[in-house]
C-alpha cells in the first residue's frame, strides 16, 4: 500500500496519484508545478473585487501521508502570476519559507519529513 498521496486541484478537476517514497511524491510534484506555470499568466478577474494573477491559485499541489490523526500534509500552490507558495497542514495551512539555499520543493519534503 503506498505512504504518500498527491492530489492535483486545478480549477474544477482534481487527480490524485499514489507513491511508495516520498522522493517520487515531491519531484511529480515539482514537474507538475512548473507545467502549470509554463501554462503562462492568468488573466485578472473581477467579481466583488479585482484579483491580479498573484492573487489567485491557478493549482494546489499537495502531498499527504499516512497518520491517525493527523497525517503529514504539505504542498505547493501556484499562484496565478507563476509564483509558488509552499505551504503545510490541511485544514490549518501555515506558509513555509524554504531553509537558507534551498526550493519551495525542499520546504515541502522537510515539512513531511517532521
């Protein structure tokens, strides 16, 4: 049975894939970000009020484990101007800021790894 999951959410479609180490979760995890980022920009939107693309996510990618309670969660959300926000938990998110040198990418795994 596989230890981690990574679920895709980009607009209404979401897909999960499973992996048996971690290692694999965070680089599918990483190439998937930079595809939606090489997809370019989002366009500004107005509802209620204006979002630039920096305000919104064009996808979350997240990465979960297996746990009782509470099963390691972190991912990465790819903002609509390109940028990347890493991030842990699930219901009570808490931002990462990668260590001296490292990537989002490292964040993520050293988050899952506590």
């Amino acid at each position: 049975m596989p230890d981690w999951k990574l679920t895709e959410r980009r607009g209404p479609k979401v897909t999960r894939e499973d992996f048996d180490r971690l290692d694999d979760a965070v680089a599918e995890l990483r190439r998937r970000a930079e595809e939606v980022r090489a997809a370019g920009p989002l366009e500004p939107r107005s509802m209620i009020r204006d979002f630039e693309p920096g305000d919104q996510v064009a996808a979350r990618l997240e990465i979960s484990g297996k746990g009782w309670l509470r099963a390691p969660t972190a991912g990465v959300d790819v903002r609509g101007d390109g940028s990347f926000v890493p991030f842990s938990g699930g219901m009570r998110r808490e931002e990462l800021e990668p260590d001296g040198g490292g990537t989002v990418f490292d964040a993520v795994k050293e988050a899952l790894r506590r």
